[in-house]
C-alpha cells in the first residue's frame, strides 16, 4: 500500500497513476474491452476523485443532491453534441436522480441505503453492473 501524499496536487498525481495501472491490467487481461471506475481518496478535508465510464459519484448534503462526474456514454456525448436535449438523456438513466435522493434522505444507514438503490437498479433492469457505496461523511470528532 502506498502512503497517502499531503499535498492535493500529490494526491490526484497518485490517484491517477492508480487509474492508468487499472486500465493497463483490464487491457493486458482483456484486450479491446473497457471498464467503469469511480474512486474516491480523502485525506483530511480534502476528496480526490477519479471518474471514467458510467457509474456516477453524488453528493447529498442540506438535502441536495449533487452528480460530481460527467458520464462517459453515448447519450452524453449527443448531448454535448446537440443532437439529444437533457431531458431526452435522463430517458436513458436507469433510476432517476430525484429516486436517488430519496433513498439517500430516507435511508437508515450506508449498508441499508445501498440495498435500497442496489434493488431500484435492478428493478428497472439495470444494463449492465449494478455497484453502489455509500458514505456517511462527518468531521472528525476533536
């Protein structure tokens, strides 16, 4: 295991490096096929993340709940190209960011909250992997 560098610069320099050998090792395993990652590194106050495919990271806080990546997808690239509307796009979303929220604010606890959002993928019969973490993130008591 690495140690965990101090500096943000630092940080996002090692979190990358883990993203490229990731890659390297589902390319040598698996010629030509790709894969989903969504990583998140803290250290201290600070949250580094690293995002390709299309698994998303949010965050729920005040009771709005906020995407923090950008899909690697078809449908988001028609859309940054103008041919497909938002609202168009959010057709093609699994479980819509408002039943998201829900099951955040409702939810008894990380391992419960993810049973919850786990089984509405599935129900709506999810397209590919179904994976989800949720984080209870609180200060540091002094």
């Amino acid at each position: 295991m690495l140690p965990v560098p101090d500096r943000p610069g630092d940080l996002l320099n090692a979190l990358e490096d883990g993203v490229r050998r990731a890659d390297t090792a589902v390319g040598a395993a698996a010629p030509g096929s790709g894969t989903t990652l969504t990583a998140g590194v803290w250290t201290g106050d600070r949250l580094a993340l690293a995002h390709v495919g299309d698994g998303r990271a949010y965050l729920l806080r005040d009771g709005e709940l906020v995407r923090l990546t950008r899909d690697h997808t078809v449908v988001q690239a028609r859309v940054e190209a103008g041919e497909l509307d938002p609202a168009e796009a959010a057709a093609h979303a699994v479980v819509p960011e408002a039943e998201i929220r829900s099951a955040l604010v409702a939810g008894s606890g990380p391992g419960d909250t993810v049973r919850v959002l786990a089984a509405l993928a599935e129900e709506r019969g999810g397209p590919d992997d179904v994976s989800c973490v949720v984080a209870d993130v609180v200060p540091a008591r002094s």
